[in-house]
C-alpha cells in the first residue's frame, strides 16, 4: 500500500515538472524548494483557481 502512494506521488511529481517544464521554466530546483511556489504550479497544471495550498483531493490523482 505504501508503494502505491509512494508510486502515485512520483507520478504525480513528474508529471507537475513536465508542466512547468513544458511552459519554459527552467528553474525547477526553485519550485521545489518553496512548497508554496511547488503548489502554484499544480494548481495551474489543474486549472484551478491560484493559490498556496495543495489541490483538493478530488483533484489529486
């Protein structure tokens, strides 16, 4: 069970960093440092309104 939530983040990871990456940004290492700034990023990738906080977890895959 751990696996699949550990596979799942991972997904999950790559797939907001391919987003980012995918829309010219080039400092990744930034995004991640600063959780705030980490979930901006998913929140676009969702197309939810902006914000600091994670997604809801309907939204979560």
């Amino acid at each position: 069970m751990a696996d699949d939530w550990r596979q799942r983040a991972d997904r999950n990871y790559q797939r907001i960093k391919a987003f980012y990456e995918g829309r010219g940004g080039t400092k990744w290492s930034e995004v991640t440092a600063d959780p705030r700034v980490f979930n901006r990023v998913w929140r676009r990738m969702l197309r939810l309104p902006a914000g600091d906080d994670p997604p809801p977890k309907e939204y979560r895959s």
